[in-house]
C-alpha cells in the first residue's frame, strides 16, 4: 500500500510537470509548481512513515515553508510583470530576436 | 667540352627567364636580340662541341652530369646528358634551325603586342627541345617533352585575346596529351621492369630483358609509339596540326615543322633497341607512316589556307620518318629530319612572308601574281617547295625521300604496299606543293602588297634555300655517287643493333630513284596545267560525287567529326550531369549539414520559458530511464 | 483505511487533472484546493495526521487564498477562458504528454513490486525530532519566511511607486 502512495506522489508530479509544459498563463504555471512542490513532499512523507521515522513529516513542513515563500514571491512576481505589460502571456517574457537566416 | 655542352642547354633557360619576368621592362629591339643572341650561343656552342666530338668520337658517347636530381625508392635520375652521334644531329639542327628563325621572326614580330613574351616562349621551347634530345635519362627527356608540349601551348595561344586560338591550343595540348599519357605509363613500366630510367642502361639490357615478340615487349612499344604519335601528330593523333596554324608563323616553322613535330621520331629512333625486339610494334609504326603519309597528301590538295596545306605537308614528311622508322632504316629517318628541317622551315617562313604582304589573307586563291612583288619569297618557297616535292638530283628532299623509299624497298621488315604508297604519294606532294606554287606566285596579282619583307627576313629565307639545296648532297646513295658521311656518323650511333643487309643492288636502286623523280615531274606538271586551266574546280562544280570528296578531304577525312562523335560529345554529356559536381557535393554537403544542424538547434531557443521547462522534463525522463534499467528495480 | 486512501488517491488524481487543463482560472484554484484536501487525506492513512492537519492549514488555508487574491486582482475575465481554450491547442500538449507518459510509466513500474505497511507516527514524535535534531532547520526556515515577507514589501514598494508615477 505504500508503494501505492508513492505511485500516487509520482503522478501528481507527472500532472504538475504537464501542467508547466503546456500552459501559457502565468498563474497555471504557478498552480502546476504548487501542485508538484506538493508532489514532493507526499512523496517524502510517505517514505517516513515507511521506514517509521519522523524525519519524512520534518521536511514535510519545512516544504510546506519553502512553497508558501515560493508562492508569495511568484504572486508578487506576477503581479508586477502584469502591471508592466498588462497580461499574463508566459510567452511575452522573452527577449531572444527572432532567428536570422544565415547566409549561404 | 661538357662546359659547351651545358651551355648550349642552358643558356636559352636564362634567356627565357630574364624576358618572361623582365622581357616588358626593356626596349624590343633588347628583347630581340636577347632572344636571338641567346639561341645564337647556343648554336656557337653546339658547333663547338661538334667539332670536339667529331675529333675524339667516343665510342659510348660522351656523357656528363650536372648534379642528382632525386634519389627515391631505386629512382636516381641525374640531371645530365649524353651526346652520341643521333643528339649531335639534333642538336645542331635545333641550333642553327631555331636561330635562323628568331632573326626572322625578330622582324616580322616587331609590330606585335608581347613582343618580350615571344621571345621568352621560344626560348624557353628551345631549351626544352635541346633538353628533350640531349637527356641521358627518360625522366628528363619527359621533362623536356612536357615543356615542349607546354611552349607549344603557348605560342599557338599567342593571340590569346582570340577565343578561336585558345582553342586550337587547348585542342593541341588535350591531343597530345593522350599520347604524352601513354608514354608516362610506358615510364612506369620501363622502371618497373628495368630498376632505372637511364637509356643506356635500358638498352643494354633490353635484349636479356625483354624477350623477343613478346606481348609485354609488343605494349611496351607500343605506349611509347602511343606518345610519338601525339607529338609526332600521326594517325590517330593528328588532328592537332592543322588548327596549330592558328600560331604566328615562326612558330609554326619551328615548333610544328622542324623541330617538336620530329620529337616523336627522336623518341623511336633513340629506343630502337626496344623497337626491334617487339616486330608488330616496328611494323605498326611503319604502318602508322605509311597510311598518315598517303591521307595527309590528299587533304592537303584540297586546303585553302596556305598554313593548313603546309601542316598536312608536314604531318605527311613526318609520316615518311615513321615510315622509315617502322622498316628499320634508322638513318634514313634522321637524314630525312635533318633536311626536312630546313626546306619546312623554308616554306613556312617565306609564307608567312606572302601573307603578310597580303594583310594577313592566309587564303590562297585570294592571292596571286605575287612574283614579281615578292622575288626572293617566291624564288625560296620555289626550291622549298622543289625540295618537298624531291626534285631529282638538286634537291635535298630528293636524296632523303630517296633513303627512305629504298629503304622501304630493300628492307625485311618492308613491305611491297608500303613504298608503293610512298612513291603515289611522292606523286601528290608534288602536286599539292607547286598547286599553291602556281596559285600564289603565278597568275594574276589579286591584291596590293601591304608589306614587304625586311633585310634580316630575305637573309634568312636565302640562307635557309641554299641549305634546301645542299643538304642533301651528304647523304648520296650508293648507286650515284658514294659520299655519305652523314649516314655513315649516324650509323655509330645505331650500331647496337646489327645493321640491316641493305643488299648494295644499284639496279633496284636506281629504277625506283627514277620511277621516283618521274613521279615527281609529273606531279609538277600536272599541278601546272590544271591550274592553270583550273580545271579541277570545273570538276568539282559539275559533280555532287567529286563536290562530296572535296569536302571529306578538305576536312581531313572526316578525323576531327568522327572524334567529336566519339569522345568529345560524351564527355560533354557526362559533364553536363555531373555539373553540380558529385565529388564536390560531399564537401558542400558537409556544410550544409552544419548549416541545418544549425538551424535545427537555433530553433530550439525560443525563450519560452514553457519550452525549457520541457526539455528539463525531458531530461529527467531519460534519466530515470537510465536509472531504472541499470538497477533492474 | 485502505478504501478512503484510494477513494481520496482518485479524486485527487482527477481533480489535478482538471487544475491543470481548466481554462477558468477559479475553476482551476477550487479544483487545485480539492486536490490538496486529497493530498491530506492521503498523508492522514498513511499515518501521518500531524502533517494533514498542517497541510490544509498551510495549502488551503493560506497558498490557496493568495491565490484567489491573486486572480481577483488580475480581473481575468471572460476572455481569459477563450483564449485559454485556444492556447491549449493540441499541437501545444501532444509531445509533453508524450514524455510524461513515458515518466508515469516509469514511476508506476518503479514502485510496483515494492511493498510496506504504514506506520503511524504521532505528533509528539515529529515535535521532539523538529525541535532537538532539525532545530537548525527550523531556524532556517523561519529566516526564509522572513526574505519571502521581504521580497513581498519590495514588490509592494515597486508596484505602489508604478502607481504613482503612472497618474
């Protein structure tokens, strides 16, 4: 039955990562890393308690910590980049020009 | 001696140097006489060493060297040079031929662009014909044959700015090219087999060597006839000369009458050894004369411009040296270079002396009457033209055609169809030579003389006619008058080979001596009268028949169309397919398969950052993949 | 128990995939709240209730709410689900779903043969091992809690100075 929870913590993972892959708003990037952070630490968790060690729920909670400050800074983050350009366009955020043909 | 010797090589090297690099720097007349001067040495010198020769005459020759050129792999070729009684003829006649006609041609070329790059040319074609005939071994005779190959180029492209005389060089280069192949190949086999490259050496041990008859002595010889013919411009490599003509005449005299031309002769006589232990091959090469001499006397009866008629002229003489060759009369054939130098040499230049006079109109029944206009041109292409055509007895075309004819009649390796095409072609020489005689000279005068000939031109054309007449007087047979000290110095050179029994039969001798002369008077005759009636272009205007063999003669036999058909134009297929070039594209492909693996890789920075997050995905894919099929889980 | 965590293990299951392909951005936060209310439930079963109960306080009570604030106050409207509906165009998911079934793959196979039992770990175990082994991390943590609240002034600062400059 863990084995099946660690499944279940890989899946998750596998959705947040197909999530970053495909979305172009900002803010379903930033749910999709939510969802993986929380991926991780399930993951994490449940090895503790396989092993009955409280090590795995430790950095469960620190996780928790580092993806509440994540979340606070994207939030902040994105809020500012949408006041500069008015969307929330991932594909806006780019600076490379476009490909010059080389010449023969 | 050795001392005379070098010099006779090597000064017309510097001097062709000096004019090639700062010939356009200096006045003309300087580059002229630097450039007569310097051919004149090497004849001063080349008389010195005959007569040094002709009192110790060793009997190997006389060898020196300059210093080693290569030593690798067995190959020590030296720079260095042998001169026997064969190289002394040649040697003598290049000189003196070649000096002749740079004083000619340091007047009539004077009103040329590139007045300096002539004479830089012709130097340089006289140091590597002088190379050619004195080299000891065949690596440096190949040295001097591709230079001669080389300033042939050049010189027939004089006039570059014309398309037309590109090609007729490039067409003389690509032809003797084929043969200048199969005489490398022949090189390459001669090394194998022999260890060395040195001519004595070889022809010593050819007859241990090479068994008699054999199949590998029969291709030897023949990859090397395969390089005379390309020089010598035979059948089937002749179709070269002709458009050679495109060449100022000095050039033509020289290079493609007197003296490259007869390379291919040099070659053959100087590895006879070779010659007779392969009897096909001889016989090949006397077939080869035979058959070029009797086509090239018909092409040239129907020629219009009076070079071409004087390059099929040549290419026929130079048939009658293969002739020669093919049955074994050595000396026969040298004798006949040795005169046919002068009275070609002869023709051409007092040619070019009547085009000149005629604005440069090279056609001949544009031209007539000019006797009286031009009395010494006419009078020194006159006995040219008798000592072509072997006019009995005063002439020295007649004793030299005379040697060979009976040596093709005396002669074991001869046979009966063989002087029997060189008597009929006797006949048609005399008929084509005084036909332009009587179309140029005689009758009336069609244009203005635009030009007459300078004091050192007529000097020269006088010269040259005395030696047409008395160079011959050298070589008397037998059966008139036994005085021939000429053959008798070349024989020494030849005596590796056990001399043929010339069976000494004076009545043979003299019946084909007249059958020969009769021959030759008819042909005058005939030349005369129908030309003077013109009644052959009555014929050839009433006939479709007569007007078709015209036009195939006139074409040399259909030689130049049928090896369009056969090489030119496929080649030219073939080219045109690869034209994007095959080989080319493997390199090219090189680069564009950086190009795309460029732009395939450029494309995948696009910036987005949900694209770098895939390939961050895409790499912890294929890692956990590695993981899990290496710890098997 | 083993009923409720694969009853839970499937909605969340589903619930993620509709976080993350919904073209409503509020659909998608309730949905993305759903899945961790399962997560919670997961870790509860497992024998973890100390760490669910703190992972709805922290997940759904206070990231999700940023969250929501963060939508209303980027007013995504109406035209948000249209455009999001055509940027989900299907050449965009074709190859990552491609490379994520090849991870799921993985995953699944990797842990299939394992097995284990889960063992119940209390509240007062976590508590001493947080505060006598991991009381450095503790303090860490607190110190990033402090630069996330930072960084959070900063932008406020930006934003409130951008507001003013615009006027």
């Amino acid at each position: 039955m863990i084995n099946h929870a660690m499944m279940f913590a890989g899946l998750l993972f596998v959705i947040g990562a197909v999530g970053i892959m495909i979305r172009r708003n900002l803010l379903f990037m930033l749910i999709s890393v939510e969802l993986m952070l929380n991926a991780a630490g399930l993951a994490i968790a449940v090895g503790g308690s396989k092993w009955s060690q409280p090590d795995g729920q430790v950095f469960l909670i620190m996780i928790f910590v580092a993806a509440a400050t994540g979340v606070a800074v994207g939030i902040s983050l994105l809020l500012a980049n949408y006041h500069e350009r008015k969307n929330v366009d991932a594909d806006e955020l780019s600076l490379m020009r476009e490909r010059e043909p080389i010449e023969q | 001696m050795s001392i005379a010797l070098w010099t006779v090589i090597i000064v017309p090297f510097v001097s062709a140097f000096v004019l090639l690099v700062i010939g356009a720097y200096m006045p003309k007349k300087a580059a002229g006489a630097i450039g007569c001067v310097s051919v004149g040495i090497s004849w001063v010198a080349a008389m010195f060493v005959a007569s040094d020769f002709l009192r110790e005459m060793p009997p190997d020759g006389f060898r020196t060297t300059l210093y080693t050129w290569m030593d690798v792999g067995g190959l020590n070729p030296g720079i260095a040079v042998r001169l026997d009684a064969l190289s002394l003829v040649m040697i003598s006649v290049i000189t003196f031929v070649g000096f002749l006609i740079h004083i000619y041609a340091s007047q009539s070329m004077y009103d040329e662009d590139g007045y300096s790059r002539f004479f830089g040319y012709m130097n340089l074609f006289v140091g590597s014909m002088l190379t050619l005939v004195l080299a000891d071994n065949l690596l440096l005779l190949y040295l001097g044959w591709e230079g001669v190959g080389l300033c042939s180029y050049l010189l027939i492209g004089f006039w570059y700015k014309d398309a037309t005389n590109g090609r007729a060089a490039q067409k003389a280069f690509i032809v003797t090219r084929v043969g200048d192949t199969a005489l490398a190949i022949a090189l390459f086999w001669l090394f194998v087999s022999f260890g060395t490259l040195d001519i004595k050496t070889i022809l010593s041990a050819a007859p241990a060597k090479l068994v008699a008859g054999s199949a590998a002595a029969t291709l030897l010889a023949c990859l090397i006839i395969g390089g005379a013919v390309g020089k010598s411009a035979q059948i089937p490599l002749q179709t070269w000369l002709p458009d050679a003509m495109a060449g100022p005449t000095p050039v033509s005299a020289l290079i493609h009458a007197a003296t490259m031309v007869t390379a291919g002769v040099y070659l053959i006589a100087r590895l006879h050894t070779l010659f007779t232990l392969a009897p096909p091959a001889m016989f090949a090469v006397a077939v080869i004369g035979t058959l070029t001499l009797f086509y090239s006397g018909f092409s040239a009866l129907v020629q219009r411009d009076i070079k071409r008629v004087l390059a099929y002229s040549t290419i026929s003489q130079i048939g009658y040296m293969f002739l020669a060759l093919g049955v074994g009369a050595w000396t026969a054939a040298i004798f006949h270079f040795f005169t046919h130098a002068f009275f070609k040499a002869l023709l051409f230049l007092s040619a070019g002396v009547a085009i000149d006079a005629q604005h440069h109109e090279h056609d001949i029944f544009k031209m007539g009457g000019l006797k009286r206009a031009l009395p010494i041109a006419y009078w020194t292409f006159l006995i040219g033209a008798a000592s072509l055509s072997a006019l009995p007895l005063v002439t020295a075309g007649f004793y030299s055609k005379d040697s060979i004819i009976w040596g093709a009649y005396s002669s074991p390796l001869g046979a009966p169809w063989l002087w029997v095409l060189a008597l009929i072609s006797t006949f048609i020489t005399a008929v084509y030579s005084f036909r332009v005689v009587y179309l140029v000279f005689h009758g009336e005068q069609k244009m203005e003389v635009s030009k007459h000939p300078g004091v050192l031109m007529n000097l020269v054309l006088v010269v040259l006619a005395f030696f047409s007449i008395t160079a011959g007087f050298i070589g008397m047979p037998e059966s008139i008058f036994k005085f021939d000290p000429l053959v008798r110095f070349l024989k020494t050179a030849f005596n590796t080979i056990p001399a043929y029994q010339n069976h000494a039969n004076h009545a043979a001798e003299v019946m084909l001596l007249t059958i020969s002369s009769a021959l030759g008077l008819l042909g005058i005759f005939t030349a005369f009268s129908y030309y003077r009636h013109n009644r052959f272009a009555w014929i050839v205007d009433r006939s479709p028949f007569a007007k078709a063999i015209h036009s195939f003669f006139f074409s040399g036999w259909g030689f130049d169309w049928l090896y369009d058909l056969l090489f030119v134009r496929p080649y030219k297929t073939f080219a045109y397919w690869n034209r994007s070039d095959a080989i080319d594209n493997v390199f090219t492909g090189l680069a564009s398969l950086a190009r795309i693996g460029n732009s395939i890789f450029s494309s995948l920075q696009t910036g987005r950052i949900r694209n770098y997050a895939a390939s961050l995905i895409l790499g912890a894919a294929i890692f956990t993949t590695i993981v899990i099929l290496r710890t098997k889980l | 128990m083993i009923g409720v965590f694969y009853a839970s293990a499937l909605i969340g299951f589903i619930a993620a995939l509709l976080a993350i392909t919904g073209t409503n951005p509020m659909r998608a936060l309730v949905n993305l709240v759903v899945v961790f209310l399962a997560i919670s439930s997961v870790l509860w079963t497992v024998g973890a209730p100390f760490t669910a109960a703190l992972q709805i306080l922290i997940y759904a009570g206070a990231i999700a709410v940023l969250f929501v604030f963060a939508v209303m106050m980027l007013n995504l409207g109406e035209e948000t689900i249209s455009r999001e509906r055509e940027w989900l165009h299907s050449s965009v998911w074709i190859l990552p779903m491609a490379i994520a079934i090849v991870l799921a793959i993985q995953f699944v196979t990797a842990f299939a043969r394992q097995g284990g039992n889960p063992n119940l770990i209390g509240s007062k175990t976590v508590g001493i091992s947080m505060f006598s082994v991991y009381m450095i991390a503790v303090e860490l943590a607190s110190l990033l809690l402090v630069a996330g609240l930072i960084a959070a002034f900063h932008f406020a600062e930006v934003l409130r100075r951008k507001e003013t400059e615009d006027d």
